[in-house]
C-alpha cells in the first residue's frame, strides 16, 4: 500500500493533532528528526528550547530556531555576511512567500440542505525570526532559555550591538503543530534536499530521484514521476506509478532505530566558498577585445543617433525631467564609473523601491519585478525594446565598459559572493552577456543563473563567444520588433 501525506487537497480537512503526523516516520525518523538532519547535512545544528540535545563541537553553525516553526531558505544568502563580517550573531527576519493555498468549509440552512461555500485562507506564519551563530555559548544560552521570548531577551544583553547583524530574507516558514504545514514543509525538503544520504545512512538511491530504505522492496515495471522516498519494510507493487514529491513511510512493524549523527564524518551538500580560477586573456585577445569594442560602440552610436532626440523629447515631454541616468557601478579591478542609460523610472524611484523590497521577485541582491510601478510610459517602451541602454555605448567608448560582459553592478551587489565578485571584476562589465540571453527568470534561481554565467564567461571567453552572444541579443531584439 502507497502513503502520500503530500498531496494536500484544495478541500482537506482541518489538521490533525500533531502526535498523528509525528507518529509517521521515513528511515526511523519523524519530520523534526528530518529538519534536523537536513540542516546537519550542511554542516548547521538545530538549537531548540525545551530540547536538550548536546551542542556538538563540531557544528560549523547553528540555527536557533523556535520550538513551533520549520524554516527552509538559502544559506548562500548569508555566507558573504557570516565570512566578511564574522558578526557573533545574525539576527534574520524571513519572510514567508509560501503559497498556503486553502479549505472549504460547506454551510447548510436549519433542513440540513446546501447553502454555499466558504474559502478559508490560511495565512498565519508569514514572518518568523531565528538567529545564525558560530558560538556554542550563544547557542546554549538559546536552548536554556525557557521560551523564545526569553531567549531573544538574553540574546539581546549577552551579545552586543557591534557583534550583531541583521539581515531580512525570503524563504519558507512551517507551522510544526499544524499537520497541513507539516506536510507542505515535507514536500519542499523532498525537492529540495538532493543527497538525504549525507545524514541518513538508511537512505540509498540509484539515480538520485527515488530514495529507499534498505528494506524496502521496489518491484519490476513500477514508474516514479518525480522524487520519491521510500520508508522501511514498504513493497511496491509492479507496474504502478508513483507521482512526487511523496513520502512512502515506514511500516511501523518495520520502523528501524535512528542512528545518532556523524558530525565529524558529514561531508557538506553545499561546499563552502572557493575561489574561481580566471584566465588573464591573451594579449591579443585583450588587444582585438578593445579595438571591437570601440568599432561597434561607434557604429551603433552612429546609427541609433536619429533615436536619441524622439527619446530624449519623450522623456521630456512625460515628466519633464532629466533623461539620462547615471548609476555609480564596478569595472575592472573594483574601480567605479557612472553607468548611463536613458531613464526609464520616475524621478522618485529610489524612494519608491523602499517600499516596495517586501515585493522583490529575485533572489539575490538585486530588485526586480515583473510589474514595476515605477517605470514611465516611455519607459516602459525603452525597456521593452532595450533602447534605455544606448547611452551605455558611451561607457564603451571611453574604456568603462566592453560590448559583451558581466552585466554592471554596485558594489553592494558585488559583496555578496566573493568568488564571483572577483571573477567579475576581472574583466570589464558588457551592455549584454551569457546571463542576459540564458536566463530562465525562474523563481528563486535566478541569482544562482547569474552567478553561474557570469563565471562561466569570464573561463570561457573568446573572440567568437563575443560574437555569438552579439548575435543572439540582435536576434532577440529584431524578434521583439517583428512581433509587436
């Protein structure tokens, strides 16, 4: 018999009592055991009040979490703070940006009969607080203290103002006491969480989507779509599909003994840091890189040239204010130039992004929406077409940029992953790139992508790389145009 605690109906009922889930277990382990081992995968303790499980020396941080909530987000979105500014302690407020989806609830009249239907929207646990520490004694000062008010009390006069951070982050939040919760947490620790087997011994897999326990028994012709895990003493029959992410769990007459964690043997999921081999370039390669540069810039400054004033008059005409704007960002070797575009945002834009950070779509340290309610008219046209960025062909011109290249960033941007600030900053930022024309602008990866080929150009880059990526921005542009 298959069990899936993950597929939750629009109209499920209201959550069992919170002994029924944890009764449940994959590989001996309930769903706080799997929290836990998660975080211990990379190389992070779970530190709880009311909890007194050891504070292991080996732990290379922990996470003070509170008794109630499962948390999932991205280490790397603290690493540049916990490696540059080695604070005690980063205080981290995360924002939930789960969809929680909903229930119906059927009303009837006094005859028992049908009246209508009624959505119930959960929205509760959308921010939570937790603290990332290097410190055991910060640490087991959180864990005796009696609740988490108290315990963000005694945080507050142990740790002093310099030695903090803080920093506010997107992630996932579960409540550990509603049985729905427990399962949404379940089924996005499944996708998430890659190698179960760095922490769970039990756990064994032959290509990296369906992991079983040893005593499990998969039969012949069965088809999993997806990423299944497959608990003890559980027979699947043949010729069966199974749709993920799902939990198979164990048989209680088969629930194995949970092994204590190896912190000393676990080998982390995400390695830390290393630096990015990048190639200096030939001296031809440098020397045939510039004078294109100065070629192209001139030649589609002079025909984009009868552009420049039904721009700028629009502009003009919309708001009446400056159109161009400059932005102080990065170039070779870290020195800083005003990157100029023509201005597509109202005059107040930067006032305005501060009240629209809760609503950022990236997930690095850029700000993007889909929708920018900031945008002009013209502007909106300008970006659409890429016509904001002509000015940039003057920063071209003058040596503080190149054609093709890392895309131009501040250096707030810059700090936030060390390896990739300095492959970057190694070459000069370009009007377009590897990531412009290979992003996918999926939710909570695209500042992985732009990491990714931003490194991946700078180890690769090459006269006819430069060309290509020329040619397909072109096409991308003319392809816009013939549409529209």
């Amino acid at each position: 018999m298959v069990e899936s605690v993950l597929t939750v109906p629009v109209s499920a009922p209201a959550a069992a009592p919170p002994a029924a889930s944890a009764q449940r277990t994959i590989w001996g382990l309930n769903p706080m055991q799997l929290y836990a081992r998660y975080w211990a995968s990379m190389g992070v303790q779970v530190v709880r009040q009311g909890e007194r499980s050891e504070i292991v020396s080996h732990a290379e941080l922990f996470l003070l979490n509170d008794p109630r909530s499962f948390t999932l987000f991205e280490m790397s979105d603290f690493m540049q703070t916990l490696n540059w500014i080695k604070p005690s302690a980063l205080f981290v407020r995360l924002y939930d940006s789960h969809e929680r989806g909903y229930r119906e609830r059927i009303h009837t009249d006094a005859l028992d009969n049908f009246v209508s239907f009624e959505r119930l929207y959960d929205a509760s646990w959308r921010l939570t607080r937790l603290v990332i520490t290097p410190d055991r004694d910060i640490a087991q000062l959180w864990q005796n203290s009696i609740n988490p008010a108290a315990g963000w009390r005694r945080l507050r006069r142990y740790i002093r103002k310099p030695e903090r951070a803080v920093k506010a982050v997107h992630g996932n939040v579960y409540d550990r006491e509603n049985a729905r919760e427990v399962a949404l947490f379940l089924r996005d620790l499944i996708g998430k969480w890659n190698r179960p087997d760095s922490t769970i011994s039990r756990a064994i897999s032959d290509d990296g989507q369906v992991w079983r326990d040893p005593q499990a028994r998969i039969g012949p012709g069965i088809k999993f779509i997806g990423r299944v895990w497959v608990g003890a003493g559980r027979e699947l029959s043949p010729q069966t599909t199974l749709v993920g992410p799902a939990v198979v769990w164990d048989d209680p007459a088969h629930r194995p003994v949970v092994e204590d964690i190896s912190w000393q043997e676990i080998e982390p999921t995400e390695p830390p840091e290393e630096s990015v081999p990048v190639p200096s370039g030939t001296r031809a390669y440098n020397f045939s890189k510039r004078a294109f540069d100065i070629f192209f810039a001139l030649l589609a400054m002079t025909l984009s040239s009868p552009l420049y004033p039904l721009i700028l008059l629009a502009i003009w005409i919309e708001d009446r204010g400056h159109p161009f704007f400059g932005h102080v960002r990065e170039t070779r070797g870290g020195e800083t130039f005003r990157c100029w575009k023509f201005r597509s945002m109202r005059l107040d834009a930067e006032q305005i992004k501060e009240q629209l950070v809760r609503q950022n779509q990236a997930d690095g340290p850029q700000f993007y929406m889909e929708k920018d309610p900031r945008l002009t008219k013209v502007g909106k046209f300008l970006r659409k077409y890429n016509l904001d960025e002509l000015p940039q062909f003057w920063c071209v011109l003058v040596g503080d940029m190149s054609v093709v290249g890392p895309r131009p960033s501040p250096k707030k941007e810059n700090q936030c992953c060390p390896s990739w600030r300095e492959a970057r900053l190694s070459v000069r930022p370009g009007i377009t790139g590897l990531w412009q024309i290979k992003r996918t602008r999926r939710t909570g990866t695209d500042f992985q992508e732009w990491i990714k080929w931003d490194i991946e150009y700078v180890q690769q880059r090459s006269f006819w790389l430069d060309l290509t990526i020329i040619f397909k921005t072109v096409s991308a542009i003319f392809g816009k145009v013939s549409r529209s």
